[in-house]
C-alpha cells in the first residue's frame, strides 16, 4: 500500500510503464544530485560574505608524446576530497591549450566577455602571463613557455572571446666547425 501512495505521486506515463519502480529511483537520484550541486555552490563565499557559484572544469588532449593532458580552469581546483577554492576566488582561470610544432608554439585561451584593451600580456625569459581585471571579469594565466622561442615574433589576435597567441621559434644557426684530420 505505501509503494503505492509513493507511485501515485508521479504520473503516470509511458515512462513508468515501462521502467516500473525503478523510474522512482531515478528521480530520487536526481533529486539527490541537484542537492548536492545546490549545497557545493552555496559553500563558496565571496569576499563580502555572500554565496556565489565557482567556476571548474577540465580539458583532456593528447599531446605530440602520446600522452594524455589533463589540464583543470576556473577559479576553484578540485582536490580528492571535493572542490577547494582557490586563494584569489576572484579571478578566473581561463581555459587554455597549448600546440607546439617544430617552426612555432600555438596558445590559445577562452576569455569571454572582455575586450582586448582589457588584457594584459607580459613575457619574461620563458614565463608568460595573461591578465584581465575588469569590473565584471577577472582573468590569470601564467604557463612556462618552452625555450628557444622570439619573443620578438609574438602574435597576438582576439576575437569573440578567444585569444590567439604565435610565437615563432628560433633559427637555429648552423653549426661553423672545422674537420680535423688525424695523422
């Protein structure tokens, strides 16, 4: 009698012909689950004390060794025992993907909802540091960039909320020797 009272909640439907008890389930899980997403986003607050929602996700790629790269963004970082925030809750880290070749290095990274006035690029020996500190966006990046990169030859293109970066790779020089014979 009780499955029964509990059944009638619902209606009634192809659906539940079909799955029976276990369509309930179904939506109890889901119940369940939109809970604890609730309960994760109220967890985080702001700098006035407030709740706010943080920002995760992550991007998987292989790279030219056949490795898989997992790469996190946003403004928490997930950890083994759930989501942490990070030290500057305000700012984002954008999503990015590196792609090397031998004649070049290819950034490119998600900054929606700025202009390019808005974002700061600096390199220093073989760091590189992207920055947006608007109003409504905040923006941080910071990637090691491999060596035997010209600086000089940074290109730079944003354009609906995707920033472009080139970098071209040295010359090598070829090497000035001498054969020496042995006598």
């Amino acid at each position: 009698m009780e499955k029964r009272k509990k059944r009638d909640k619902y209606p009634r439907d192809f659906w539940d012909e079909f799955f029976g008890e276990s369509f309930n389930e179904f939506i109890t899980m889901r119940r369940n689950m939109d809970k604890l997403f609730r309960d994760a986003i109220r967890s985080f607050p702001d700098e006035k004390g407030m709740k706010k929602p943080f920002v995760y996700g992550f991007s998987v790629r292989v790279g030219p060794d056949g490795i898989p790269h997992i790469q996190q963004f946003g403004n928490t970082k997930m950890t083994s025992m759930g989501a942490k925030s990070e030290t500057d809750e305000s700012s984002r880290e954008p999503l990015t993907d590196v792609i090397e070749t031998k004649d070049s290095v290819s950034i490119t990274l998600e900054i929606p909802g700025v202009e390019k006035e808005d974002i700061n690029m600096e390199i220093i020996e073989d760091n590189m540091s992207i920055d947006v500190n608007t109003e409504t966006r905040k923006y941080h990046k910071e990637l090691k960039l491999p060596e035997n990169l010209d600086h000089e030859s940074v290109k730079a293109n944003y354009k609906n909320g995707v920033l472009d970066i080139t970098i071209k790779r040295k010359k090598e020089k070829p090497k000035k020797g001498k054969k020496i014979t042995i006598s």
